[in-house]
C-alpha cells in the first residue's frame, strides 16, 4: 500500500500535462474549500469528478482515498483516487491508481487580497507505444483543454457568485 500513497516523483517529469488557469475575484481560502470538497461530493461545475464516493474519514491529509467517477476527456473511468499533495489554500492534488496513472493538480497563487490565480492540470504517465502518444496529442489533450476551460469558467462563476453574498 506504500506504492499507492506516493507517486513517484519522476512520473510527473515523464507525463503529458495539460494545463488550463483562470483569475478569479475570491481568496483563496474560499477557492481552496470548494476545491478540497470535490473527493467528497463533486459539485455541479466540475466537469471531470462526476461522482464519488469517500473511502477514508479524514479528507484533509496526504495519503485520503475516495472511490472517484472520473471523466478523462469523454472516457468515463471508476478508480480511486489517491491524494498526494495537500498543502491547505495552496494546493491539492490526487492520482487515479488505474493504468495508465493519471492524475489532477489544482494551484492557487494569491495575487491580491480579494484575487486568486487557479490553475489545474491534468497528467497522465507517457505510454510506451507511440500511437498512444500521437491519439493523446490527437484527441484527448484538446478535449481535455476544452473541458479545463469550462470547468475553470463554471468554478470561477461559482465561487464569485459565493464571495458576493
């Protein structure tokens, strides 16, 4: 179970990302708790966590598990996903343990008091044969750049829409 809690750290250097970042007029206290809830019960604008189902009790620490819905460009997939970075009102980011490895990373970068910088990105370990490669370069990454944007826009709407009242 030790493989599980860690990925390992060169899997991010031999990846294809995919990043998308958006300006949103909120701190990022308040980006951050939407952010972390997502493991728990996705909310309507995330776009890739359609369900999920928690597995560990405490959701605020490396290593929490839930049982995730994940939509990876149009490809519905069950996996759990793993937490492995957790650093509060910073960044949270989890791993699929599916094959191959796939994993989202939200940042948040405080530009002003009341203006947050949300970048997400999504990586996926290189397969070795390179039809893979090129149908990734192909098809999935636009989609997935796609699908980053309209989840960035509906997060941004959703968490200025709170911050206002």
């Amino acid at each position: 179970m030790r493989i599980m809690n860690n990925l390992p750290e060169n899997i991010e250097k031999n990846s294809s990302n995919v990043s998308k970042n958006i300006l949103v007029h909120a701190p990022p206290e308040l980006c951050f708790s939407h952010i972390k809830k997502q493991l728990d019960s996705p909310d309507d604008w995330d776009r890739l966590v359609l369900h999920a189902w928690p597995v560990s009790a405490d959701r605020s620490q490396k290593g929490a598990v839930s049982q995730v819905l994940f939509n990876l460009a149009g490809n519905v997939i069950l996996s759990r996903a793993i937490i492995h970075r957790y650093q509060p009102d910073c960044c949270l980011s989890w791993f699929l343990a599916v094959s191959p490895r796939t994993w989202v990373t939200w940042h948040l970068s405080r530009v002003s008091q009341i203006n947050t910088t949300v970048k997400i990105t999504i990586g996926r370990e290189k397969a070795s044969p390179w039809i893979d490669k090129f149908w990734w370069r192909l098809w999935f990454q636009n989609k997935l750049k796609r699908d980053l944007n309209q989840t960035l826009i509906q997060f941004k709407h959703t968490i200025e829409k709170t911050y206002k009242m």
